[in-house]
C-alpha cells in the first residue's frame, strides 16, 4: 500500500469517526447538553460539515470501487488478430512456487500475484531456507530464476518480484557454508568435522578420547595460602 493510500484511509477513518461523534452527542451520552451547545458555535458547525463531507466521499469512493473494480483472475499475455493468450493467477503463483522449491534449498511460504495496468504482473513471495544462507547472493539468484521463469508463461509483463526471506529450517554456522564455498571452488572435498582429542597415558600408546571423556572437563581446585607458597607444594601441608 502507498503513501498517499495509506494517508487517504487515515483521513477518511478519523474523518468518519469525528463526524459520528459530533453528530451523535447531541442525542447520546452523558454530555447531550455540551453538544448541542457547541453546534451553535460557528467553528464547530463548520468543522462538523468538513468532516461529513469528508466522510461522504470516503464512502461514496468506496461504493464506486465495489460496483466497478473488476476482479482479475487471468492476465491477457498477449494478442494476434483479434484472439488472445490469457494466464491465470493460480498458474503464475504456480510456477513461481516451482521455481522457487527446485532445487530443495528453498520453501514458498506464500506467493501473491498482482495485476496491474496494461497486464503488468507482480508477484511477493515469502521464502524460508531450509539451511541458513548468504541472503544477498541466493536472493539475488533466486530473482533472476524467478524472473526467467514467470518470463516464459507472461513474456515481458513481469513487473514486479518482491522476496521476503524468512527463518531458516536449520542453523549452519558461517565457518562450515565458507568451507563447503572454497570447497567447490576448488574441488576439493571439505574438511572433515573435528577430529576427537588424544589422551596418552604415561609411556603407552595414544587413545582416541571417548565421548564419556571429553563430555565434561573437571579442574581441580585448592586453597592458596601466600604464607607458603614459596615453600610448600600446593596440596601438601
């Protein structure tokens, strides 16, 4: 929504409620008195006939543009001797669907299509990874796949492609989709995850730590006493 249709509705909405009021007053309510009394004052009657006047072509627009405003289900693609190619909503919110989903990286949440003058199409779409990503450039590529896709059943009536990126299915800390990145640059396969710690007992062989080991780490503590710590070893009195 606009501006300027935003600011419309927010003067017609307090127009209406100010024009209920003054004209409601006088025959409702705990103040009747002071009500009727202020419509003898010239400001007030005049301010009173702004705001009814206001409201009347608030309402007057309203009922204008629900007997005359078309809902358009289909959008004319293009023309050749007096026949026409349409397409419907439902199938333009379809292939965006499609578009967005191929490849499994991404979900549609929700897709909306709009129809403007002349058979201009717009079309939001609300997308939730299903792993965390850069947004910039994944947003930037699904735009140009959203926009050669809708150009193949719209032709050149693609407007608008507004994307919303949502929460991520799941959490991919940062330093793992770098190391995936330079991987496929360069071919290799990422670094594997992070080898388990090795405990070496006395002179015998190294021992992969168990998961039991390394699940809690216990640091033993002692008072210190500054009267002898020059001389006696920490623990023995």
């Amino acid at each position: 929504m606009g501006f300027f249709k935003r600011l419309s509705l927010f003067v017609f909405g307090l127009a209406g409620l100010l024009a209920l009021a003054a004209l409601v007053l006088p025959w409702y309510g705990p103040w009747q008195d002071e009500a009727t009394a202020l419509l003898s004052v010239d400001e007030y009657y005049v301010a009173a006939q702004v705001l009814v006047a206001i409201t009347a072509f608030g309402l007057l627009v309203c009922l204008l543009r629900s007997i005359f405003t078309r809902n358009r289900k289909t959008v004319i693609v293009s023309k050749a001797d007096g026949d026409q190619v349409t397409v419907t909503r439902d199938a333009i919110a379809s292939q965006a669907t499609h578009v967005i989903e191929e490849g499994g990286t991404f979900v549609a949440r929700r897709v909306s299509v709009r129809f403007r003058k002349h058979g201009h199409v717009c079309v939001a779409a609300r997308v939730q990874p299903s792993a965390t990503v850069d947004v910039v450039e994944a947003g930037s590529e699904l735009h140009e796949r959203l926009v050669e896709g809708l150009t193949t059943i719209v032709g050149e009536n693609v407007d608008a492609v507004d994307l919303e990126f949502g929460d991520a299915v799941e959490y991919v800390p940062t330093s793992e989709i770098e190391a995936e990145a330079d991987a496929d640059a360069s071919g290799v396969d990422a670094p594997a995850a992070d080898v388990p710690a090795v405990a070496q007992d006395g002179d015998g062989p190294a021992v992969a730590a168990s998961p039991s080991d390394t699940s809690e780490i216990t640091v033993p503590m002692a008072r210190y006493n500054s009267s002898n710590a020059d001389d006696t070893p920490m623990g023995e009195e």
